[in-house]
C-alpha cells in the first residue's frame, strides 16, 4: 500500500512515516497544501491521509479538488478538530473516514486497510494470488506454503504487483512505488526485475504478463 499523508505537523509527520513504513505501509509526506494537490494529480497513490489545517491551501480545498476531478481515492481525515459540526462538513465534502488527534497507530493502519480494501472490493484483508501469498507479518511471500527467495528490490516490486493482482502497473508506476526514494531509476531497471521474478515464478501457477502500452499484471495461471 501507497498513501499520500498530508500533515503540517513535523513531529507527527516524522513519527507516522517511520512507523507506517516499519508496518509495511509506503508514505509520501507533504507538509503544505497546494503540494498535495500536487501530488495528488501527478502521482499514484491508494489512499490519503489528510489533515484539515494544511497551510498554502486547506484540506477541505484539497479534498474539494480531489472529488472534482472525480479521483476515487480512499481520503481518511486526520485532524485535532474534533467535533461533530467538522466530522459531517468533511464526510460531506467526500472523506470516506474521520480519526480525531490523538490516536492509536493500530487503529490508523486498521481503518487505511479498510478503506483500501472497500476501494477495490476486496473483502479478505490477505495480499495474494492463487497460490503466492504476501507474509506482512514476515514480510516475505509464501509460495504454496514455502518461503520465496527474494532481493529487497524483487520483493518490492512483486508486493507492488501483488497488491493490484490483476491490474497492470505500468513501468512508472512500479518505480514510483518501489523506488521512489532513490534517485535516477530507470525503467530498464524494472525490465531487470520482472525478468528476474518471472524465472523465480516458473511453474509455480503464477505469472507477470506484459499487456503492451499499459504495463505488467501478476494473474494466477
């Protein structure tokens, strides 16, 4: 999972991106407003995280644009203020979950979840296909019960795959969310590891099919 947080305060920015990366959660951190906005448009994401107090330009603004752009993203609302009046203007305006400051970390990564499992229609909290199943707790992937022998970025880039089975994820997404926080990653790199992943999946039922123009789907066979 990928999630853009929207938070202004540093503290608490910092703190959240250590500990949701730690629990296996990708976060884009942006501490103004008219960044998210930003980000929001030119980058992929599976859910944000948004604080209402945002300088440059609010989070009701920010999620006001989101929706008028008919962008279906997951918005969980973070937010010190705490009060019935502010909880139903932002569910209103399009948020899809409201945690008032201060809370647990067990219930963000929980309620982030969710959210993202509604968004796809997806039930069952697991990453898997058919038979390849993503250990978070290990963080390593089961192949028919046996554990799969992978390189960080080969675990990556399969978890990526994994976690939107079924749908192509071109070779910018894959970097985006694999790579992002290293710089001059070519997209050849990522032509390196899917070869790498698919000799590695060879008749285990599970395969990375190339759909020309749009990019790589992990199906089960």
């Amino acid at each position: 999972m990928r999630i853009l947080l929207a938070e202004d305060e540093r503290t608490l920015g910092t703190w959240l991106c250590k500990a949701l990366e730690h629990a296996g959660i990708q976060v884009e951190w942006v501490d103004d407003g008219r960044l998210a906005d930003r980000a929001l448009q030119q980058r992929d994401h599976d859910a944000l995280v948004l604080d209402l107090g945002l300088p440059g330009m609010d989070g009701h603004r920010v999620l006001q644009r989101l929706r008028e752009r008919d962008q279906r993203l997951p918005a969980l609302i973070l937010t010190a203020r705490d009060s019935l009046d502010e909880r139903v203007r932002a569910l209103n305006a399009g948020a899809d979950d409201f945690l008032a400051k201060p809370f647990a970390l067990a219930e963000l990564e929980a309620r982030l979840h969710a959210l993202v499992r509604r968004a796809r229609g997806v039930e069952h909290p697991r990453v898997a296909c058919g038979p390849l199943v993503y250990d978070g707790a290990r963080r390593q992937f089961m192949l028919r019960g046996e554990p799969l022998a992978l390189s960080p970025r080969e675990l990556g880039v399969l978890r990526a795959l994994a976690q939107r089975s079924g749908e192509p994820l071109s070779k910018e997404q894959i970097i985006d969310r694999v790579f992002s926080d290293e710089e001059d990653v070519h997209r050849e790199a990522v032509e390196v590891f899917v070869y790498r992943l698919r000799k590695r999946l060879e008749g285990s039922g599970v395969r990375i099919v190339t759909l020309r123009g749009l990019g790589y789907v992990l199906e089960a066979d």
